[in-house]
C-alpha cells in the first residue's frame, strides 16, 4: 500500500509536494565547546526527507542502516497501521530505500511480523541489513511477552523472519518505568538499554549488557554518573566506530527540553567516557530532541523535527561538523560464492582481530544473493571469512593499522567458501612469513587452528600442505624457500596433535602460478600457502 496517494491526501488532508524542503541555520562563532554545547559559523542546513517518507501525520523515530540506503522510521496514526482502528496513537514501521540517485522512495508499510497489535519500533540496524533490533519480547512464533528487545533475521525467500527476544538477566527488575528503548553496538557484542527501575517513572537511565557465548545477556550496568545524571538519558545510538554514542538528555544548561549530546567511549567497560557535549542548533531546539541516527560515513545525521514540517513531526537530516562526527571506519562489502561452482551462499560472516584471533563482530550474509556488509574500525588488522555447513571458508584479511586515517572508505571484498571434498584446493590467505624467512608468524596462528580444528572434526580427512612462490629468485632458491614454509606449516599442525600419516607437505617453487608475474598484484597472488583434499 501506498502511503501518499491522491484518494489518502483528500480523505485525510495528506499534504502534496514534489521537492525536499529546508531550512538553515546561522549559530555563531566556531569554537571547541561553550557550556558543552557545539557551536557554529557556518551555515547548517536541515533538510527535509520529502513527502515519500514525511506526511501530515507524525513520522518519529529514524533508523539508518551502515550504507545509507535503507531506512526504518515510525508513522503515527496512519489508515494502514495495525492497531489504526483501535488504539490512539498508533505506532507502526514504515521503510523506504534509497535508490541510485539518492532519491527516497515512497514509503511501505511493514506487515507481520514486525507490525503487531503492539506499538512498534525498529531500534537499530545490522551493517548487512540482514538483522533488525525491535521494541517489544517476542518468542514461540510471534506470541508477546511484554517489554524487552527482539531480534529479527532475514529469511530465504527475503521476507522478516519472527522476532525473537533478547533474554537478559534481570530484565524486569530494571524496566519498570514508562517507555524503554535499545540499541547495538556495530559488533553486537553491546546491548545499550534506556529504562527505568523505578514503577512508572518518566526518567530513565541508559545501561549497558554484554553478549554471553550462549547468546544470553548480563544484567543490565549503568553507564556511569558521567551519562546518568538524575534526570531523562534516552535513545542511544552508537556509530560505527564502537566508540562515539549519541544520546538525548535534559540535563542542565541545554537549549530545550531534551537535547542531542555526544560523548566517547574510553575503555571496554563502558562505564567510562567523555564529558557529553551538547550539539548545539540546529540540531537541538527548545523543544523535545531525541531519536538520532547516522550511516557509516557520518556525515550525515537523520533525526525527528517538528520546524517547517510537513506534519506533527517530519524525517529529517543535518550535515554534522567535523567534531560532531564518530571516527572513521571502512565498510566492507562483498557476496559469499561457493569457490566450486561460483554460486551465491547464505553463510555466517566472522571477522577477528590478527594476530590475537579476538572476535570483533560478526554478520550474516543475504540468503538471495549472498551479498554482506560490516564495517571496521582503522588501527587494526582483521581476518575475516564466511561460514557454512560442510565447507571450508578461503579466509581475508585487511590491513587497517597501516592505513592513516583519511577518512570512511568502502571497499569490496568477495569471500568463498570451498566444499570439503576430495580434490578441493583452499588458499590460506592469513598465513605468514617474513621476508626470505620460513618461521610462521604468530598472526598465522588463528588460520592454522582452523585447519586442525577442520582435521579434528573430520577423521577420515587426509591433506597435502603446500607453499608457492613468485617468479623472483632462481628455482632452486624459490623450490628450498617454498618446501621449508610448507614443512613449517605441517610442524605447526603436528604439533597439535593431528596424526602424522593425515597430512603431507610440498614446495612448488614458482612452478604453479595463479598469475601473472609482471606486477605487483600478480606476484602477491603467486606467494600463497594453500592445502588440497586427498582423502574424507
């Protein structure tokens, strides 16, 4: 269903416009911080979404997803919403994408399960778009538990899988109050809540829990005196860094009665951070200030105004200065393909850091076309590499600590799975050497266990181990060079306790290129360690 059509707009006195709208702003002088409050010379420019997403009804609540190009809001009281004909003020989500011109396209209205007789929200977005952070405890096919957090996952055929809820310990002891709210950190290993314990109280507080390995939550830790002062702390938002949060607060010397504030994470506690300064106009008003979002590149923040607007309150966005924006990251995109027939995967997507192994997040890719998004902070190196049933994934790895941060970037990066049959070939991208050198380096070791961890769980599996040079350097150096760092590599498995008579190793010298020798790149794709399948 449409949201603004011309039967809507006289039935229901929708407006009608075909262009975004703006209005600017002139805050003074430049300087670091003033009460904690940013201000600034340049003209900022807040700029409508346009009535394919704002109406003459009350559209609140933005969430953006890492590429920009999706976003999920509320609509208030609109003749589709679920609970329309029941309950003032209904409250459903509504969607548009953004296509290649940058252009919203008109807004849909989700159904079920993610539109419920409930009033509904979506509080955060996973970088691949294949998850969604809903209001509301949901499980046993779609039945309602009552307050808490449900995540949703995208099925195979593209559609919103049931909500599920988060299960966190204590929960109910701590939401007690009259609204709560959530939202993830980019690694989803951090659940930020805003609630209240105390029974009906319109003041909350924002607490943080953690991600146990069985998929359960910790009870809920307040973020700290720093965050929580005694007044309303609510809807967070933490960018891509994992570091910087966004949050709206009536804490005193603030411009209206909530205010945007950021502030910046400064150890793995959460409990610490940055004093919280005020973003200052236009992006805080004298009024009420809340529901603050931003894509990867953050440059851009999307939020609900009530000036010049449409309606009740409009989607808008506001270019942020530079000291309003998070650190940089990169976001990485790709698709899954399976190596032997080049056909697109669902999988499981892992990215640890090297050369300690550390999970620093995971995704999923889309069940279609296997297409996947994460996003990386700079100042660390990353392995990262698909996971399915019955295949072995060719692993990558980014080398961000030697990248100055000039910036958010995005780059493009496929990732294959091979299935474990005889004859398979797997490259193993994260092993390494230095220079002229056939010691394993301690970053190596994280891809080495995932093939004794392969081994392990296939006893019948037998191996060749092999290394591969470029074409630099006589054959006999590269044939010696490439035989010790494959016997090397086959030590290191050995030593784990993988039966001798299971795995073989071999220097190929340069005698097997993949490339061409001529460049650079070529080279690079020439010097690889890789192991084949003799036997399952």
């Amino acid at each position: 269903m449409r949201r603004l059509v011309p039967f809507l707009a006289l039935a229901f006195g929708l407006k009608q416009a075909t262009a975004q709208t703006s209005h600017v702003s002139d805050t003074g002088k430049l300087v670091a911080q003033k009460d904690n409050i940013i201000t600034a010379s340049t003209i900022i420019k807040i700029e409508n979404l346009g009535v394919n997403i704002n109406s003459d009804l009350g559209e609140l609540r933005p969430t953006v997803s890492a590429d920009g190009n999706l976003l999920f809001f509320i609509c208030e009281n609109h003749p589709a919403n679920t609970k329309y004909n029941s309950v003032p003020n209904s409250q459903d989500i509504w969607y548009s994408e953004r296509d290649s011109n940058g252009v919203w396209q008109e807004a849909r209205h989700l159904k079920y399960p993610l539109n419920t007789s409930q009033y509904n929200a979506v509080y955060w977005i996973s970088p691949d778009k294949n998850r969604i952070l809903i209001r509301g405890a949901f499980g046993n096919g779609g039945a309602y538990f009552g307050k808490g957090v449900s995540l949703c996952t995208r099925q195979a055929d593209g559609r919103w899988g049931e909500p599920e809820m988060l299960y966190i310990k204590k929960y109910n002891k701590y939401d007690r109050g009259q609204v709560s709210g959530a939202t993830l950190s980019p690694d989803m290993k951090a659940l930020v809540l805003y609630m209240s314990p105390d029974p009906g109280s319109p003041n909350n507080d924002l607490f943080v829990c953690f991600r146990e390995p069985d998929g359960s939550w910790t009870e809920p830790k307040s973020l700290g005196k720093q965050i929580n002062f005694p007044g309303n702390e609510m809807t967070p938002y933490i960018a891509s860094d994992g570091v910087t949060m966004y949050f709206s607060s009536d804490k005193p010397g603030g411009i209206g009665d909530n205010d945007i504030y950021m502030t910046k994470r400064l150890d793995k506690t959460w409990t610490k951070w940055s004093t919280p300064v005020n973003l200052g106009e236009p992006i805080n008003t004298e009024g009420w200030d809340a529901f603050f979002t931003l894509d990867a590149g953050g440059e851009y923040a999307y939020l609900t105004s009530n000036k010049d607007t449409y309606g009740e309150s409009d989607i808008v966005r506001v270019k942020l200065l530079e000291r309003e924006k998070p650190d940089p990251v990169i976001l990485v995109s790709g698709n899954v393909y399976n190596a032997k027939t080049k056909e697109p995967l669902s999988a499981s997507l892992i990215y640890e850091t090297l050369p300690d192994g550390v999970e620093a997040g995971n995704g999923i890719s889309n069940p279609t076309d296997g297409a996947f998004k994460i996003v990386l902070p700079y100042d660390k190196n990353y392995s990262i590499r698909a996971s399915a049933d019955k295949f072995f994934a060719i692993s990558e790895n980014l080398n961000l600590d030697s990248m100055i941060k000039a910036g958010y970037k995005e780059i493009h990066k496929d990732l294959y799975l091979v299935p474990i049959e005889i004859g398979q070939v797997v490259r193993l991208n994260n092993v390494f050497f230095d220079f002229d050198k056939w010691d394993l380096r301690p970053e190596s070791f994280v891809e080495l266990d995932r093939v004794v961890k392969l081994l392990k769980e296939n006893p019948k599996i037998e191996i060749e181990m092999s290394a591969h040079t470029d074409s630099k350097g006589s054959d006999e150096y590269n044939f010696r060079l490439s035989d010790n760092r494959a016997r090397s590599v086959m030590e290191y498995i050995l030593s784990k306790g993988i039966d001798a008579g299971r795995i073989t190793s071999k220097g190929y010298g340069e005698s097997m290129p993949v490339s061409e020798n001529e460049t650079d790149e070529g080279r690079q794709l020439n010097r690889r360690v890789e192991f084949k399948i003799l036997k399952n």
